[in-house]
C-alpha cells in the first residue's frame, strides 16, 4: 500500500520540546488533584506523607517543624507541650484522650462551649479535667473557713449538686474528711514551724484564757514577729483545752510545753497577760525556765486595754444605779416580739431613726457599756413615750439620770 511505512526508513520521533509540554501537562494535572488537600509539608521541609486534616482536635495541636529521628510528623498540644506521634497510622485517639486530662486547659466560658475555628465549624465540649487531690483540699478548707461539720461531705443534697455539676466528683465520707483536715493542719503546723525556725529575731507572745458555756477552759497562745522581710507578723500558735486547776503554776506548765513544741523557748522576749492575779505567778514561774534578755525584768507585760477597762468599770460605779435601770430597759424591750414592736411604734411617734436600734452591753467591756447608753440616750424621748403605753415597764431613767 502506498500510504504504508516503509520498514527501512526512518521514523521521525518528537523533539524535546513536545516532552516537556507532556511532563507539564502531567504535572498541572496531578496539582489539580491535590489542590484541596491540606498539606502538612512546610517550605524546606519535607514529611513521609500529605494529610488532609479532618478532626476537630487539631485546633488544639501545632506542628513541629522537624520531625524525629524516624521522620515521623510530630505535634504538641498549644497548652502543655505534650509531644504526639501523629503519623497516619497513629490515629486521633490518643491526642483526644490529652485533652481530656490536659491539667493546663481552662475553661471560663459560659457552657465551656468553643466553636472550633476548623473548616466544619462543629461545636466541641471541651469538660475540664477535675483533679480529686484538689477537690479533697478544697473540701477541707471549706469545712475550715466556714466552720462546717464534717458530716457536710454526706448531705445528700449537696451530693446531688455536685453530681450534676460534674458525675466525675465524688465526695468523701465524713471520716476521710476528718483526716483530710488533720492533715492539712498537720501540712499548715509545719510549715509555720519552718517560718519560726528562720526568725532572727525575738519572739514576743500573748495569752488568754477563757470559760466555755459548758464550764470549759481553754487557753490560746498568740506570738508577734517581725519577719526577714521586715513584715509584722501575728500567729495564733495553739488554743487548747485547759483542764483544772487553773493556777499560775499550771498554766505555765502547759504554756512551756507549747514553746517547746514549737522550738521558740529560747527566742522569746516578753509575753502580755491581763490583771489576774494567777497570770503574775503564771509570769514569775516561766520567766525562770527561758532565756530572756536583760534578766527578765521586760518579760511581764500587763495588757493596757485590760487595764483601761478596770479603770472605766470603777468609773461607772458612780453612776451603777442608772446603768442597771438602762440595761434592764434594754432587756425588756428585745424581750419579746410584741414589746419590740411596741417600742418601734413609740420611735415612730417621736419622729426618729429606728434603723439605729439598742445595744445589750457586756459588763466587762466598758466600749459595749459605752454604746449602750449612747443609743438609749438618742432614744431618751421614745422611752418617755413607751412608760405612757405600757404599764409594765417600770425600769424607766428619770430626767436626773
């Protein structure tokens, strides 16, 4: 045929030119392929592999710019620093469970609620992680601070809200939180004991005793120091039960113990008591069992408000027999309902504050004596109206008084 080849000439193949439009082709072509995949390669850099990133956790991881020894990509999370393998093969799995107990991922938003800045815009619940050691700790010194009892931990309706806070929370019984307590007094004792130990230094203390209710005595022991910072400070060391008898000599037995407790019975410089008189043998007695400077003649200081108190309670007794009458007025008017509001309508009448309202002094605390008279003097009027009214009050100060 005329149009056939012959197989002695030569057949004519194409110029170089026409190979490179072949390979740019080919390539413009595989580049339309993979334009929307996302690709994990920076410049300079080149990974195993390109991964189009799906799932939503890796708002919260970043790429490193080398990977490891093995060439495996690696990622750490934005708030610790964790590092993950995250090759393909690795999965999703263990960077989901990081952020699940990711102890460094806050959560303040209302509903801790993010909207992933991913391309699916899908909303995650981010819950944060719940330490139990912290929960126990804080637990404690609310029981503390607040002076809750123990048993706080087992009311079921407290129960029932943190469960619905958090179903993770699981409160303690009473008797773990009784210990709990104890250690943190423990941790707290100490650490004050430490703080002691470093004061350059004197130490000066002050004491008191009181009688419960329940005919109880207690003891507390408060020392004053000024720090290494230069910063006064004032820490209540012990408040113990005191069992009888209550004489100086024991009292300084008890208050020895205590110094050597804290390891301070050689770095005191004066201690300050009221008037008692078992307070000036409970003085004598220590001061010869501690190394004080200059002998001991500063050891002994005598509390100037108590002193000032005495001085004012003997001052009232000239005048105890309005005092009685003002005190006892007081009494019967917050003695019942009825009278309460019997004496607001004769406060109304006489056109003054109620919101003022009246004192029950302390008589040992001149200061409560003293506000006493100043808020029944304000009212002198609607008590003269009140002994109009009410035939039994029969406690009313004269003009004189």
């Amino acid at each position: 045929m005329a149009n056939s080849p012959n197989p002695d000439e030569p057949i004519d193949l194409p110029d170089s030119d026409s190979d490179d439009e072949v390979s740019d082709s080919h390539q413009t072509e595989s580049k339309k392929k993979t334009s929307n995949v996302t690709s994990l390669n920076k410049p300079g850099i080149h990974f195993k592999r390109q991964r189009k990133l799906t799932s939503d956790v890796w708002a919260n991881f970043e790429f490193l710019d080398k990977p490891d020894e093995q060439g495996n990509i690696i990622c750490k999370c934005k708030k610790c620093g964790q590092k993950y393998n995250v090759e393909s093969r690795q999965g999703t799995g263990n960077l989901k469970r990081h952020i699940k107990k990711c102890k460094k991922r806050t959560f303040k938003d209302v509903g801790q609620m993010i909207i992933d800045s991913s391309s699916s815009g899908s909303m995650m619940n981010r819950v944060p992680t719940i330490d139990y050691d912290i929960v126990r700790e804080m637990l404690s010194i609310a029981v503390v601070k607040h002076d809750l009892p123990f048993q706080f931990a087992e009311y079921s309706a407290v129960r029932k809200l943190i469960n619905y806070i958090n179903p993770d929370v699981k409160l303690v019984s009473r008797n773990t939180l009784k210990a709990d307590v104890l250690k943190m007094f423990k941790r707290e004792k100490d650490k004050l004991k430490e703080e002691l130990s470093v004061v350059k230094g004197r130490i000066s203390l002050t004491s008191d005793c009181w009688t419960s209710i329940t005919t109880d005595g207690y003891m507390s022991l408060t020392a004053h120091f000024v720090d290494n910072q230069w910063n006064l400070q004032k820490k209540i060391l012990n408040f113990r039960f005191l069992p009888p008898p209550h004489t100086g000599v024991h009292m300084s037995d008890h208050v020895y113990d205590f110094l050597k407790e804290w390891g301070i019975q050689k770095k005191i410089m004066c201690i300050t008591l009221d008037n008692a008189s078992s307070n000036d043998v409970f003085a004598d007695v220590i001061k010869n069992e501690l190394d004080l400077v200059c002998g001991g003649d500063y050891f002994h200081v005598r509390c100037c408000a108590h002193i000032l108190n005495l001085i004012v309670q003997d001052g009232l007794k000239e005048i105890n027999e309005a005092v009685v009458k003002v005190r006892e007025t007081v009494k019967y008017c917050k003695g019942s309902q009825a009278r309460k509001q019997r004496f607001l309508t004769c406060v109304a009448h006489v056109e003054l504050d109620s919101s003022r309202g009246l004192r029950q002094d302390v008589p040992t605390r001149w200061n409560s004596t003293y506000l006493m008279l100043e808020n029944v003097l304000y009212y002198k009027k609607a008590f003269l109206h009140f002994q109009k009214v009410d035939a039994n009050y029969i406690h009313c100060p004269t003009n004189e008084e």
